[in-house]
C-alpha cells in the first residue's frame, strides 16, 4: 500500500498541470452560485391577467384594485367581453381571464352570493395551479370582507346570531423556510449538482484518458495493486470535491445570508461520503468505456438520469413507484435531501445518521464495482 | 544447460475469428538477447502481451521467470520490464517525476529512487533535463527514457516492443549499447524489430508470419538454412508467405 503515496502524487501532479481544472474547482461553485438560484425557481410572479368586468359597478371595481394590488399579478387589459379576452390568451398576451358578471353588485347585496369565473392557461401547469390558488385566495378575502362590512351594518340583535355561526379558518405557519423563499431550497441542491458534475465526470474522464494515450498499458504491465490504483484515483476526487463544496458554503452564505441552521460538520461529512460514491461512478464509466467520446456521452446521460430524479426540482414522493425506487438507490437523492434537512429543518448529524448509512453502502458498492471493472489483463 | 526464464507451448490469441497468435511454442535463455522478428501484423505485440500478463491467452501454456503465465500473471510483473511500442510514459510529467512513479510503483524506496535516478541520469547525460516534462523531449530521448524506466526496477526480463521504431541511426547505435549493457548486468531481452541490422544483434531471433513462428535460431544458423548472406534475404523469403494482409 506505500505505492498508492506514489500514485496520488502523480495524479496531483498531472490535476495541478492540467490549464483548466484548478480554475474550474474555483469559479465553478461560484459563478453557479452567483447566476442559477435566481433564474431556477418555482415562484410564480408576474402572471398576466385579463379583466372582463360586465357590471363596473363598485364591488367590481374594488375586486379588481385587489388583483392588481398583488405582487402575483399584472393587470393586462380589460376587454369588453370573454371572447376577446380569450383572443388575447390565444395570442400568447395573457395568461388568465377573470369575468365578473354584470350583476355582480346586486347579486351581493340582494342575494348574498355571487360568482366569478375564471379562466387560467394551464399549459405551464404550476403556473395554471398557483395561478388560479392565488386568485381563489383573493376572490376569498374579498368576500371575508364584504361579509364583515354587511354584519356590521345590521341590527345588533341580527349581527350576534350571525356572528355565533361557527367559522373555520386556515392559517398557515410556514415552518424552516418562514419568507418561502426558493432560493434557500435550491441552494442546497445546486451544491449537490456541482459536486456531481466535478466529481463524476472528470473521473470518468480519468482512466479513459489513461487508455487514450496509452499510459495504462505502462501501469498494467506492473504489479501494482487494483484496489491501490482505483484508491489514488478517487483520493484526489474526493479532496478536490471538498474543496468545492467548502467554496460552496462560503459563498452561499456570504451572497445570500445561507449558512445552514443545522451542523456544519454534518453537511461536510455528508458531502464527503456522496463525493465518493459519486467519483465511484465516474470510474466504473471509464472502465467500461474505450475512448473519451463514449465515457463523456455515458457520464452525461447518467448524470441526468440522477439529476432529474434525484428531487432536486420535483419532489421523489410525487414521482411513480419505479422512480422512487431509483431515488432509493439514487445518492444524489440522499445528498440533496440531506442538505435541505441540514440547511432548513436545523438538523444535526444524529438526524442524518441514516441517510449517511445508506449513501456510505452506495458508495461502497460502487468503489468496488470500480476496482472489479479495472481490468489489468484483456 | 542454460536456464530457461521464458517457455511457452501452443500459446494461442483469438479476437472473435481472427487468430492473432496461432500455437506457438519457444523457449528463452537467462540472460539471452532475443529477437522476436516479424512483419507488421503477424502478431508479435499480442504475443509479447500475453506474456506480460496484460492479455489473456485463448489457449496454451508457458511460464515467464518462473511463474505460470495463466494464474500467476501478477507475479510476473515484478519481475520483468516492459516498454510499449507507442510512447506511454507520462508526457505531462517531468522526467524525474516519471523515473519516481514506476520506481515507487516496484516498491523501491525513496532513497534508493533518489540515489539511483541520480545515478541513471548521470549515465544518461540527462542530468539538465530532469526538470523537463517529457513531452518537450525528441524522440530518440523519450525511447532511452522509456528503457531506462523499463529496467530501473533492475527485472529478470525485459520486453522491448520495437524500441527503436522512428529512432535515427545514431541513436539506434546507443540504444543497442544500453541494451547490451542490460544484458550485461543479467537481464534477459526479449525485443521486436524490423530493423535487420538489429536482428544481426541478438544471440538468436525467431520469425513470425501469420500467427506462426516459422524459424529460430541464431542469425548466423539461419542465413545458413536459407543460404544467403543477409537477414534481410531470410526475413524476404519467410514474409512473402503470409497471406494475412
């Protein structure tokens, strides 16, 4: 085992002599940082919405002031009837129609119950579903106050039965992540997304290199040891992995106030023990792989098999049964939602404990994986 | 008797239908030069593999510096040197750097690497250029290199795969001193060339066409069977068999 110092010396070397590479690990986990929690997110602002108000009455107008008032909204257009409103969806213009009856004041005051109609295009379907919540949100507070207005301008005697007829309200407390702020959500899985693509692919870059120039025959006509070569392969990964992910900490933290509300140490050890399953990976691709085109094209397919369902955008139970499987097997999974439960639920290694367990034994299974498929003999 | 570091019988390499290697047996001296001859395809890089341990044999036996070359390959390996007939040391390593890994790789330890790739470089009249990444050296300098790291672990056997392939005359001459001063020290050679003049070198040379070993002996011995006075002329008459190409 003394050769594996001479091993990792070399790959140091080479890593340190390579013009890209030590750039890369630097401004990597930074311009990722700095650009993508502000353009990747769920939030749905700024939805555009098209009035048709047949009554113009005062109830309708302050319904309309409510809508426009919302940060979710912008008032496109007030067309005069439905079908030119849907015109302007068809168009692209808007993206959702709201029509108040012409009888909408009267319906109130005499009937006590009016109806609106609303219309969303659901073609972006998150933004169909909180598009038309939002609405309904405020449709419903319009009401809540309408109806406060009316009791009081009953009779005390009336106001008091009224008032005893039993309501229920929900009020929700938005726990770990108070502002609902995206960003604090995503940020742990960007993190988990950058130490994928360094530590998977440049090792599965690594050994098929190797082979391309012809370096590997030298290394297989000697008696080194299988398990050492694969071990000072992924060292350095692992090493430069962590160097990533400390990057990553500080500057979440110094461009968006991040640090996790959990223990540190948790995130970093839990980061190490991904790198090496990720690394892992990596080489049994470059094993497998003949020249650098098929490692690259495998090792990018794979990685978005990984990313896509690893929860980083939608969450794994909304995913049907065979993809949570994958996700069970999946350490991109366990690593994006361990940091989330680091960052946001405020939780210790004790906590993670478990997910640790499982991604050590993903990384174990994968290493060796590595060093069966390095093949000293064809 | 001289004892035999390389025996091997029937070896045979297969690709799919394509036989490589097509049974050949032969045997290898202590301390011999031996010229492993043949013309471009005939199969003596795949031979040579396989008695390296780095490519399985299909069928056949044989034994290199005493170990089976089927279970005991591993054991092989700490006992010979080999150099690929494409450049393989590492091009973005300097020339110590390179001279380090493999000697660490063969467990020697630090101090014997320092002292003796002090003394290699020394020999080499290399010594302004250990700080040179390899891939800045000409040609003929890389081969000695590549050599002189092949035996720097001091094996029983080491296997040269056309060492001197787009070498200039000059330098040829000093990589045929090297290799007789290997030999000197003990070291079994095994070497491919296409180089005649280089066949007139070694103690004896087999020729391979087509998969086959079709004569060995020493130089001497087989311009004699052909009856001629140049290996060129054995080499013409033997190759002008093969059907493969």
């Amino acid at each position: 085992m003394k050769i594996i110092k001479f091993l990792i010396e070399k790959e140091f070397k080479q890593m340190f002599r390579n013009p890209l590479i030590p750039r890369m690990i630097v401004m990597y986990p930074i311009m990722v940082l700095l650009v993508f929690p502000w353009a990747v997110s769920f939030e749905v602002k700024n939805i555009k919405i098209d009035v048709v108000d047949h009554g113009k009455s005062v109830y309708s107008k302050r319904l309309i002031d409510k809508m426009a008032a919302s940060k979710y909204f912008i008032l496109h257009d007030t067309p005069p009837d439905y079908k030119s409103a849907m015109f302007n969806m068809e168009n692209g213009d808007t993206d959702m129609i709201v029509e108040i009856p012409a009888t909408f004041d009267k319906d109130i005051v005499k009937d006590k119950n009016s109806k609106v109609r609303v219309a969303v295009n659901s073609v972006n379907g998150t933004q169909g579903l909180l598009g038309s919540n939002y609405i309904m949100q405020i449709v419903n507070d319009f009401s809540s106050e309408l109806r406060a207005e009316l009791i009081n301008t009953l009779p005390p005697q009336q106001r008091a039965s009224l008032m005893s007829i039993p309501q229920v309200d929900i009020i929700p407390k938005y726990k770990y992540n108070p502002g609902l702020d995206y960003k604090n959500f995503m940020i742990p899985g960007f993190m988990v997304l950058l130490l994928t693509l360094i530590c998977g692919i440049l090792p599965a870059l690594n050994i098929v290199m190797e082979k391309e120039s012809g370096t590997i025959n030298q290394i297989n006509v000697t008696p080194v040891n299988r398990i050492a070569f694969i071990l000072a392969k992924l060292i350095p990964f692992w090493i430069v992995g962590l160097v990533v992910m400390i990057i990553s900490v500080f500057t979440a933290y110094l461009l968006y106030g991040l640090w996790p509300t959990g223990s540190i140490l948790a995130v970093l050890i839990s980061a190490v023990v991904f790198i090496l399953s990720i690394s892992g990976f990596g080489l049994i691709i470059s094993n497998y792989s003949e020249t650098l085109q098929q490692a690259s094209f495998l090792v990018m397919f794979f990685i978005l098999i990984l990313i896509l369902l690893g929860g980083m955008f939608t969450p794994v139970s909304g995913m049907p049964s065979w993809a949570q499987l994958i996700a069970a097997i999946n350490p991109f999974s366990y690593l994006t939602e361990t940091l989330r439960m680091i960052y946001l639920n405020g939780s210790t290694l004790a906590d993670v404990s478990g997910k640790l367990l499982a991604m050590a034994l993903i990384a174990l299974f994968l290493n060796g994986w590595a060093v069966l498929s390095y093949k000293k003999r064809g | 008797m001289r004892k035999k570091v390389i025996e091997v019988s029937n070896l045979t390499k297969k690709f799919g239908n394509f036989t490589a290697v097509d049974h050949i047996t032969f045997d290898v001296d202590e301390g011999e030069i031996f010229g492993f001859l043949g013309a471009n395809g005939a199969g003596k890089t795949t031979a040579m593999q396989m008695l390296c341990g780095i490519s399985m044999p299909t069928a056949g036996e044989g034994r290199v510096a005493g170990y089976d070359i089927i279970k005991e390959n591993e054991l092989i390996k700490r006992n010979i040197g080999y150099m690929s007939q494409k450049f393989s040391l590492y091009e973005d390593l300097k020339v110590w750097e390179n001279i380090r890994l493999f000697g660490g790789i063969y467990g020697l330890s630090e101090k014997e690497i320092a002292d003796k790739t002090d003394e290699l470089l020394k020999r080499l009249d290399f010594e302004q250029e250990r700080d040179t990444l390899v891939k800045y050296l000409p040609l003929g300098w890389k081969q000695k290199l590549a050599f002189s790291v092949a035996i720097f672990h001091e094996p029983k056997i080491v296997f040269l795969d056309e060492p001197t392939g787009g070498v200039d005359p000059a330098m040829r001459r000093q990589f045929w001193e090297m290799i007789y001063d290997a030999a000197d020290r003990g070291i079994t050679v095994f070497v491919t060339t296409h180089y005649m003049d280089e066949a007139e070198y070694c103690n004896r040379v087999s020729i391979m066409v087509d998969g086959h070993i079709e004569a060995l002996d020493s130089p001497a011995a087989l311009r004699q069977q052909f009856n001629t006075d140049s290996m060129d002329e054995v080499f013409r008459k033997l190759a002008r068999k093969a059907e493969r190409f």
